[in-house]
C-alpha cells in the first residue's frame, strides 16, 4: 500500500482541513491506481492462461491431423473444434453442393451449346450437299440437252445432206436421160438421113437402131446388124458424126456437173 506521507504543494495558501482532504483524495487514488493495475495483471495473465489453454486445444486438432493413431480420434477434440469442423464441412457441403449445381449447369449449357452447334453444322453441311446435287443435276441436265440438241442438229444435217443428194441424183438422172434422149434423137436422125442418102432401100439399121435401148445406142456398130459392114465409107462417116456429137455431149454433161457441185459447196 502507498504511504499517506504526501508532501503539500509548496505554492498553496489553503486551510488545514481542505488540505487533508486533499491529500487524502490524492492518497485514495493512488490506491486505487495500484489496484487496478494488479487487477489488469492478474486478468491479463489470466486471459494470456485462458488463450493459451484454448490455443493448446485448438492444437489437438493439428496434432490429430499429423499423427496416424489420432487422425479419427474425435473425443480429442473440444467442443469449439467440433462444432468448427461440423460447420466447416457444412459449409464445405453447401459450397460443394452449389459448386456440383453449378458444374451441372454449366454442363448442361455446354451440351446444350455443343447440340445447337452440331445441329446447325449438320443443317449447313445437308443444305450444301443439296445444293450440291442440285447443281450436278443442272449441269448434267445442261449437258444432256446440249447432247440432245448436238444429235438432233446432226441429224436434221443428215437427213437434209441425204435428201439434197437424193434430189442432186434425180436432177442428174433426169439431165442425163434428157441428154440421152435428145442426143438418141439427133443420132437417129442424123443416122436416118445418111442412111437415106447412101442406101435409100436399105432401112434395116434404122428399125433395129429404133427398137433397141435408147440410153446404149451410140453408133450403128454397137448395134450389131448383119448388114453394118456391106455399107461402106457413108457408115463410117455417119459413126465418125455420132461419135462428134456425143463428145459435145459428154461435154456438156461435164459443165452440168461442175455447175451442180459449185451450188452443192455453197
């Protein structure tokens, strides 16, 4: 305890009582100052035991945690580690069951992203195919009516080259036998006349010359009448003007020829 020896203040003028008082109050307050600091000791030491005690508990858990033969011994821990650790794997459930839901949803997203993807890639890759093969099919429809049209100009070509020849070889048939008949006529009456002339009795080769084919009758030698040889030089002039004549002819025939294939060319 602190001593009620308390020396006066040197610069006060006060009376005997109210200094008394006075020191009395400063002596009380100093004891109780000391008081209060043994009191904050022994409560700070105490707390400092309480923390250390608690803190010595806590331990158990760590040291249960490293050791093999305490790892599930419970009833080492306090109450305070129990209901930690109920809260914490609480805690830990909840946090793993959200983090499970939201796993889930975001799975089911991806799939349902990922399905949405492979169905428009599957709608992209048919609609390209089709029009793929729709566009095979407009080109081997082009090529077709191409082959088509190719075949039918060709021969509608034919038919036209055929019948234009067809109708070239009737005109020349009908020049020829018109030639034919015309140089049969001038033969005939050239022939008739030199036979009249000559052998005015004598009209054999003329009948024969008359009946036979018009179109191989050129002369009165290829005839082949007995009476031919017996006439002399007058036959063989009249075979020297036949034979004249069908050069000229011949002639002609050639120019006829030549003016059917310039119009055939162009």
């Amino acid at each position: 305890m602190a001593s009620f020896d308390v020396a006066l203040p040197r610069a006060t003028k006060v009376l005997p009582k109210v200094a008394i008082r006075l020191a009395a109050r400063q002596q009380d307050a100093a004891a109780l100052d000391e008081n209060a600091k043994h009191r904050c000791a022994f409560a700070r030491h105490r707390r400092a035991d309480t923390r250390r005690q608690r803190q010595q508990q806590h331990c158990r858990l760590k040291a249960a945690r490293r050791s093999r033969k305490l790892r599930d011994a419970w009833e080492w821990y306090c109450m305070r580690c129990e209901g930690r650790r109920l809260s914490i794997q609480s805690h830990n459930e909840t946090k793993f069951q959200e983090s499970s839901e939201r796993l889930l949803t975001f799975e089911q997203q991806r799939q349902a992203r990922v399905s949405q993807v492979n169905e428009q890639q599957r709608l992209a890759f048919e609609s390209a195919q089709a029009q793929k093969l729709h566009q095979q099919e407009l080109v081997a429809e082009q090529r077709r009516r191409k082959v088509y049209r190719l075949q039918h100009h060709k021969a509608v070509a034919q038919r036209r080259a055929a019948y234009q020849r067809q109708r070239e070889m009737e005109i020349i048939a009908l020049v020829r036998q018109k030639l034919a008949s015309l140089k049969l006529k001038q033969c005939l009456s050239g022939w008739a006349t030199l036979v009249q002339k000559t052998h005015p009795k004598q009209p054999a080769a003329w009948q024969h010359a008359e009946n036979h084919n018009p179109v191989h009758v050129h002369s009165a030698a290829d005839c082949g009448s007995p009476g031919d040889s017996q006439h002399g030089p007058a036959s063989q002039a009249a075979l020297t003007a036949l034979k004249v004549k069908s050069g000229r002819l011949s002639r002609i025939d050639s120019a006829k020829q030549t003016i059917l294939g310039a119009a055939r060319r162009n």
